[in-house]
C-alpha cells in the first residue's frame, strides 16, 4: 500500500465548485463570459476595489498591470529579494530591469529604507509584495513612491483576505494583482485578478488581455495587446471558493492556532510575528529553526510535505550574471524558514501527527 503523503498545500473542493462547473458545461460557454464576469464582481466587491479585472494567471496579471501604469522597456522596478520569482520574470517580460531589494526580518516583506537607496532616475516603479499573507507596510510605501514619483502595482498574489489597516491588500497602490493558483486560498487551478480604482488603468488592462481590442468578436485593435484571457471553468471553480472563503480562512486560523499553541515551549521554534497593521490570513504556518532542510528531510521521511521558504532572487541561478548585492535579511529568512502543512483539508489528527514528529525532532 502507498504511504500516506500530509501535502503542505492543496486545494479544498467538493460540491459547491462541481454546481458552479455545471453551469458552465450546461451553457456551452468554456471562455471568459457571464461566470468570469460574476467573479470578477465578487471579488471587487470582498476586497472593495472599484474593478476587478481576471487574467489567465498572476504572473501576467502583473506583467499587464506594470504595462498600465506605463512601466517601458529599460525602467527599473523595485521588488522584494525574497518572494516567488515571478515578481521579477514580470517586470523581465515586458523589458524592464527587477531590482532586488532586502526585506523586513519581521515582516518578510520590502524593507523601505533599503529600497530608497536603490532609486535611481530610471526607477519608475515599486512592486510590494504581501508575503505569506503579512501586508507589507503600505503607508511607507506609498510616501517613498510619492516621494519619488513611483507607481505603485502591489503583488498580492498570496494575500486574498489580507488587510493593512482595514483595507484589502492589493487596493492601497495604483493597482495590485491577486493569484488563483492552486495552492492559493482561493484555488482556480491557475488564475489571477487584477485590482484598480483606477477606471482608466482597468480600461487599459482589459485591452492587454484581450488582444489590444475593447470586446471579442471584433477585429480591429486599437492598441497591442495579447491573450491573458480567463476561463468559465476557472470562474466556477473561483465562486465555489469565495462561497467557502470564510470557513478556509477560518480553518487557516485554527490550523495556525494549533501549531502556536502545540509548538510554543520548544525553544528552537520561532513564530514570525504579525505587525500590528496587518489583519492577516494564515495562508501558510510559517516557523524559524535552525536547520529546516534537516527538519524537512525528517518530516518527508514520515510523510509530511513541508516547504522552504522562496530561495532569495540575488542568490538564483538565473540571476548570477547580474552580480546583484547580497540581501542579508532575506538569506537569513531562507536560512531558517520552514511552511507547515497548511491546507484548509487538513484534520486534527494528520495535524496532531505533524506537531508530535517536529516533537520527536527536537527531543532527538
Ligand atoms: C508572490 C507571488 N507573485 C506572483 C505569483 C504569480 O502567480 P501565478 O502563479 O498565478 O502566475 C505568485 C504565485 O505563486 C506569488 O507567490
């Protein structure tokens, strides 16, 4: 018989999505139409953005929404050292120039300070990153891209349900980007949405994802764009889940609950803090050891998936001919962190086998 595999992260599906799936295959409709249309109101309306645009994926959503606020080939954009590469290979693909930058130990996200000596005349833009669902500090953000007349375009492609300061992460700066994929807390396989209070800037990201054209169906394109266009079957899956939204961001709650309350007394475990200005979802439980590829190994060999935290962009393999400066903070967060089982679908008793094997570890 298989061994039983504890995945970090899945997704949680049951009947809810399968209603929204027959809609779709009853309709006959398989691209975007009236389902992407009603999701994409559900959620501009969760996270109080005015538009709410889908998108093939979070990685080009945030390529379009660079393109709309105007980022050119040669402009330089700010990014966190520590997040999933995507943030940079956006900015890569539409010709501008990632520039790494260290991030907040307590956080994980941008260290501002840090950020405003990287400015230069060809920075043009700052992509905050709201990592692990901890909102990155937007107040400073915004007054160091005021001050220096950067836009703003938050990656807030882990950060559906997180707030800064009572208000939705990715609607703080000129436009942000949420991603669907499957290990995210709203799960449509792949997927991503960008938001903009900004009509002008949703006006302009909905001509980039559908072939520089204002509607389909019409073949004369005012302005280049390209096809970043969603599914109805993405859109069922993606209602199905905002109809459980709360109970998996409660359920992240309580997974995350258990582990604090279970793993507190052992020393060589470190919780991250939460700033005060976050309201966060527990998308992943996040600890610091000392060794977590040690502890990793130890957990597979039972079979737990965990999962290190994203390895620092300065240090990638595809990045060594940029010679970029070490991000000390970021290396240490690689270093020490270690994501915990976190799915929605994981039961007390997988998670009580998980909090006694890292128990075991340490006594060992
Ligand atoms: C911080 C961050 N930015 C961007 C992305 C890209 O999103 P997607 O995988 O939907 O293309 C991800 C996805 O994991 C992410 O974690």
């Amino acid at each position: 018989m298989d061994k039983k595999i504890i995945p970090q992260c899945e997704p949680w599906y049951d009947d809810t999505e399968w209603s929204y799936l027959k809609r779709v295959m009853d309709s006959g409709y398989i691209t975007e139409s009236a389902l992407t249309r009603e999701f994409e109101e559900r959620v501009a309306k969760f996270t109080g953005a005015k538009h709410a645009v889908a998108m093939a994926n979070g990685s080009v959503a945030l390529s379009a929404a660079l393109l709309a606020v105007g980022v050119k080939p040669g402009d330089e954009v700010i990014v966190p050292d520590m997040t999933f590469i995507a943030t940079a290979t956006s900015a890569l693909m539409i010709g501008a120039v990632p520039l790494f930058c260290d991030i907040d130990p307590k956080t994980f996200c941008l260290d501002t300070e840090k950020a405003e000596s990287l400015v230069t005349k060809k920075t043009k833009c700052i992509i905050p990153v709201h990592l692990f669902g901890i909102a990155a500090d937007m107040d400073a953000i915004n007054s160091l891209a005021r001050k220096h007349s950067l836009s703003v375009v938050e990656d807030a492609a882990q950060g559906m349900g997180v707030h800064f300061q009572g208000k939705h992460v990715g609607t703080l700066g000129d436009i942000g980007m949420i991603s669907f994929h499957a290990n995210k807390t709203v799960s449509t396989g792949e997927g991503g949405m960008v938001l903009t209070d900004d009509p002008a800037l949703a006006a302009r990201c909905r001509r980039i994802k559908n072939q520089g054209r204002e509607k389909k169906g019409i073949f004369i394109h005012e302005s280049i764009g390209f096809n970043f266009s969603y599914t109805e079957l993405q859109a069922a899956l993606g209602l199905g889940q905002m109809d459980k939204f709360k109970e998996i961001i409660e359920r992240k709650e309580s997974i995350f609950n258990i582990y604090r309350n279970n793993l507190k007394g052992i020393e060589q475990i470190t919780f991250p803090e939460i700033p005060s200005h976050t309201q966060p979802v527990y998308w992943f439980t996040n600890i610091l050891v000392p060794d977590p590829e040690k502890l990793s190994t130890f957990l597979q060999g039972k079979g737990i998936q965990t999962r290190r935290f994203f390895y620092p962009l300065h240090l990638q393999p595809c990045f060594k001919e940029r010679n970029a400066p070490a991000c000390k903070e970021s290396k240490s967060a690689y270093d020490h962190g270690l994501s915990l089982p976190s799915s929605a679908t994981l039961s007390e008793k997988d998670q009580m086998f998980i909090i006694q094997s890292i128990k075991d570890f340490f006594k060992n």
